[in-house]
C-alpha cells in the first residue's frame, strides 16, 4: 500500500509538473503532504490535486493508506490570522474597516507557521466554537461563516480543562472589554472639513485618556493586591484582580452571571493571577494575562491608526485653498461626494 503523499509526488514526477502546477497558490501545502507530514489531507485538497493529475478523486486515493475516517479539515487553510494585530483603514464613509494580518500558513520548505512574527501571538486558522472548525477565509472576518459565531478567544478558567460553564457563560465571560475604547466616526465630513475634523481628534484623544484611566485602575489593584476596602469582605485587590480578568468560575442564574468559585490566592498556586504575574503583559504565561494586555494592545492600536488617518486628512484640507478654514460657502459638496462613490462598504 502506497502512502498518499508519495502516490502523488511519483505521479507529478512522471508527468514533470512542479507543485504549484497540480494545487495553484499552495506550493507549501503540496509539499506537506509529499513529505508525509501532513498524513491524511482533506478530501477538498484531494480533489483539486486529482483533477490537476488529469484523474478523479477515487483513481487518485486507491491502493493508498489514505483513510477518509480521519481526514484532517483543517490542512487545507492557506494562511494563519493574526488575532491582535492588525491593519486600520478610515474610509472617506467614515466606516473603519479592521483586518487581520495574514501571513502564509506554510513556508517553502513546507514547516507550518504557527506564530506572528511580528508579535509572537499564536496564528489562528479556523473557528473554534464548539467545534465548527471552518476556515477563516479573510483577513476582515470577524464572525463564522458557517456558525455565525464570533472570531474570539474563548478562555476557559485556568485552573481546569473544563470547569463545566456553559459555552454562553464562557462567551460572556470572555467578551472583549476595550471594545468601549473602540473609535466611530460621528461626524462624516471630517475629511474635507477642519471642524469635524478637529472634532473627530478630540474624541479620539478623549477616548486615549480614559483607556489609561482604565489601566491604572487595574495597575493599582495588581500593585497592591493585599489591599481592598474594608467592606470588601474576603476578597482583596488581587481577588478583584483575577475575577476582572476571567480568572474565576461563574454560573448562569435569571439576574445574569454571579461568580460561583471566587480565587484563592493560598490554595490556587501558580493559576492565581498575582501583582508581579499582571505587570508581565503580553509576555505573561498566564493566558487570561495575555489576552488582557492583548486586548489593550489592540485597541490602543486602532484609536492611534484612526488618529493618524485623521491627521492626514487634516493635512490634506490645510494644504488645499479649496478647503480653506475660513470659507465660508465651503466645498463643492458634488464633486467632493463624486470621489467617493466607488468607495467599498
């Protein structure tokens, strides 16, 4: 019995045809399965290398160890996302358009890239609520386009596998907090009037402020995490710390949520979130830490991207005497909307 990859490898050997030519744009997954390191591809890949191999699917997978009761259907995704680090588009529209950062799922040499080079955040390729396992298939995705779910981090509490929460529990549990940091657009003639313009800045500096607010709030819960007010019962500064940050076990009732397992900073050990263990950031070994500070980190990123975008276009209208501050007819409204008018949703 032939192993998949070399029935394929000998087959495109014969004929002379290079690896792109029998799975266009996927020369590294190509090379993958050759390699047997990618044992058993999905029957999707199979077929598109079948039908380059001028044969069908079943001609291709016969006499081979190729099992379709353990296909892997996620070998298939071309790139890896990056889930914090993104590029920040303001559109004339005044819609801001995030997106992922995609980098090649495999290299040349056919080694699979699991980290962000850039930010060393694991890439993700696929949606994993509740075991949908769909690709992602672009970079501005943010929900699945088979369950409909959220693109997020869903973090069980550290200190078990499952500590049994429901996978609604968990999704409220692990809900992004800096989205109220998050920048919109009010004032959609901001990129030819300096007014709203300025004002759009102002908002954007605004929101800057009380991010760091934010921060220094939970700073000095960290910093003094033996600390707490006195009618704060059992729980101290770190306590409140770890419940912030999802490091704790809630249950369902008909008010909401309510913490079930409060931490316990003698008998957690090393899953208890401790002051020294916060200020590590994204380098934290704890993941509720990482994704915490990865959060703000994003964030952080998209209100400084807006900003900058702004202060383009503000350059843009102080550079143009059509744009000049003090007119008061102002623009020709036509030919400015005109400019726009091919410009994606």
């Amino acid at each position: 019995m032939e192993k998949i990859g070399e029935k394929i490898k000998r087959i495109r050997k014969e004929n002379e045809w290079s690896q792109t030519a029998i799975l266009p744009r996927q020369q590294s997954l190509v090379s993958q399965i050759e390699k047997g390191t990618i044992k058993n591809p999905g029957k999707e890949i199979l077929e598109k290398i079948a039908e380059n191999l001028e044969m069908n699917f079943e001609e291709l997978i016969a006499q081979t160890d190729w099992d379709r009761n353990k296909e892997q259907k996620i070998d298939d995704a071309q790139y890896g996302f990056s889930r914090y680090n993104l590029s920040v588009e303001l559109r004339k529209t005044g819609q801001i358009v995030t997106k992922m950062k995609a980098f090649p799922r495999y290299n040349e040499a056919g080694d699979v890239n699991k980290y962000d080079p850039e930010t060393g955040h694991e890439l993700i390729t696929n949606c994993t609520y509740d075991d949908c396992g769909r690709n992602i298939e672009k970079s501005s995705q943010q929900y699945c386009m088979s369950c409909g779910e959220e693109l997020m981090e869903v973090l069980d509490f550290a200190g078990v596998e499952s500590s049994g929460m429901s996978i609604d529990t968990l999704k409220a549990l692990n809900k992004n907090k800096f989205l109220r940091f998050h920048p919109r657009i009010d004032e959609f003639d901001f990129w030819y009037n300096r007014q709203s313009n300025d004002n759009e800045l102002k908002k954007i500096s605004k929101l800057k402020e009380e991010l760091q607010k934010y921060m220094e709030e939970y700073a000095s819960l960290a910093e003094d995490e033996y600390g707490g007010e006195p009618n704060a019962g059992d729980i101290n500064n770190g306590g409140e710390l770890n419940i912030r940050l999802g490091n704790c076990i809630w249950t369902e009732t008909q008010e909401g949520y309510e913490i079930d397992l409060w931490p316990d900073q003698h008998s957690w050990g090393s899953i208890y979130i401790s002051g020294t263990e916060y200020f590590k950031g994204t380098k934290s070994s704890h993941p509720h830490v990482k994704k915490w500070w990865s959060e703000h980190q994003k964030a952080l990123l998209i209100l400084e991207e807006v900003r900058r975008h702004l202060l383009e276009y503000r350059a843009q209208i102080e550079s143009t005497p059509d744009y000049a501050e003090n007119d008061k007819d102002g623009p020709d409204i036509a030919g400015l909307l005109k400019d726009i008018e091919d410009e994606p949703f």
